[in-house]
C-alpha cells in the first residue's frame, strides 16, 4: 500500500452528541456535518480520558491512559512514549504539528519533524494540586469564569483563528511544491473549551431560554459518589454556575465587538521550532 497524506484535526474538550449530525436539535455544525456526509462518523467511539492532558497522550501513544502513565493533568507527556508521530517520521512522513500539544516542552521528542505555534505545558509542571489529597483548598478558576461568561472575543478564540490561517497556509505551501514525501498535518484547536466566551456571531445563532440544561443539573439531582465529591474540594462547578448564574452570565459584561482587522496576540506570531528545540510559546493550556 502506498504512503498518502493526512490531516488530521483536534479540537478542544467537544462533545460529540453536540453535533447536526448527531441529531442534537439545536446546535449548528454545518462543516463537521458536511465532513461526516463524505466519510464516517464513529457513533461508539470515547476518549481514553475526560482530562485533558491524559487524553491527548493516550491518542498520540495509540494506548489506554494505564498503559503509559499519563494518569491526570499533573503529569504531561514529555515524549517518552512512541507516539504515531514517532513511527510515521521514522517512516520518511513529514510529519508537521500546528497549534496545541499540551506536553512538556523541552524535556524530549513529540515525534514532530516541525512544530508551528506549539504552547506547551508551562515550564513542564502540570496542575499538581489535584495531587494533593487532604486539606485542600477549593479552587476559585469555575466562579471566575462563570463571571466572564459572555459573547465577545477571548485570547484562546484569537489564538485559535492562528492556527486555521496557519494550517491552510501550509496547506497552500504543500500544493504549490507538488509531489514529495508523503506527509502527516496534525491541527490542533484550543477551542471551543474555556473561557466560556462566544464570538458574538456564534452565539446569536441561539437562544439562552432555549438552550437544554445538562442532565442531572438540578442541585437534588446531582451525583454524589465519593470521586465527586473529592472532586468538590478541588473545583467547585456545580455551585458556581447555578441557573440564576448561567441565565444572567452571557450578558454580565459590555461585549467586545468582532473584527476581522483585530490585532492578533504577538507571541504567537511566527514561533515555529524544529523537532527537538525548546518551543517559545509555552502556556498553561
């Protein structure tokens, strides 16, 4: 079998019920509608983790989170693990990385032949309060962003319109060479995960009073298992964003207007690196 290009595109904490194509009653995906149409949509398909940091580990390793040790945000992948992209470099891939790896930068290979605009995990250090098992302190990060919840426009949406733009540019460049090594793109979005901020465009397109609550969301209905609640002391969600919260959260702050000419954030702006260099772009993402 000859080698072929990939692209292949990520996005950030998506659910996938939450799709036209899925059957959700109110949502708008028109491009991942008309993707699914031309290929296959996997119906029974998970993450191997519902954390960030694990999950993303667990796909480029191709193995369950207990078999690489990537357990929690505490621990980010530092490229010990033979990754997909390890094995298709090997290969003779060009095997190019845009946008969000969440790894330990600096510490070791990704498997990457080039990385463009790669935050990585600050200073390699994951979150290592959720380490901490007694006296902790709940954390405040959920009440914030109930707080901030709005339309507008956010760093991680500016951030996340880069990486397109990149991705097709590269695309473009790739076109324009013609025939040459196969090669892999892997894209990696930040959106559409915190903050809770929609450009206002988007969120025009639904009605708060229409928006279905998640279930179990009433306070009687939530669940109290033991992981749960230590999970409380940690990051309190459910009691900060309460129905009086979320109804009035999208409309608690003046909304930034959308442009098309607005000023891109600086330190993403071409910070591209070689495989095995330090990233300059590192944050807690």
């Amino acid at each position: 079998m000859a080698p072929s290009n990939l692209l292949f595109i990520m996005s950030d904490e998506r659910n996938r019920r939450v799709m036209g194509c899925a059957g959700h009653p109110m949502i708008q995906t028109p491009h991942r509608d008309a993707l699914a149409a031309r290929g296959v949509r996997l119906t029974d398909a998970d993450s191997n983790s519902p954390i960030r940091v694990p999950s993303r580990a667990s796909s480029a390793a191709g193995c369950s989170v207990h078999q690489i040790g990537f357990r929690d945000n505490a621990v980010p992948d530092g490229g010990t693990v033979p990754s997909w992209a390890h094995r298709l470099a090997e290969a003779g891939h060009v095997v190019t990385s845009i946008g969000k790896l969440h790894s330990r930068s600096g510490t070791g290979n990704a498997g990457f032949t080039e990385e463009v605009i790669p935050p990585h995990v600050a200073d390699g250090e994951g979150n290592l309060l959720v380490l901490i098992r007694d006296g902790t302190t709940p954390g405040k990060t959920m009440w914030k962003l109930a707080e901030e919840a709005r339309p507008g426009d956010s760093s991680y949406q500016s951030y996340n319109d880069l990486i397109v733009e990149a991705a097709v540019a590269w695309l473009k460049r790739r076109a324009a060479v013609g025939e040459g090594r196969p090669w892999v793109l892997f894209v990696s979005l930040v959106c559409p995960r915190f903050p809770l901020v929609s450009c206002q465009e988007w969120y025009n397109l639904y009605s708060e009073d229409a928006a279905p609550r998640p279930i179990r969301y009433a306070e009687a209905k939530h669940p109290r298992h033991s992981f749960t609640e230590a999970t409380r002391g940690i990051a309190i969600c459910d009691e900060a964003l309460t129905p009086t919260r979320v109804g009035r959260a999208p409309f608690a702050r003046p909304v930034r207007a959308r442009s098309p000419a607005r000023k891109r954030p600086t330190r993403w702006q071409g910070q591209t690196t070689a495989r095995g260099s330090r990233p300059s772009a590192n944050e807690r993402l």
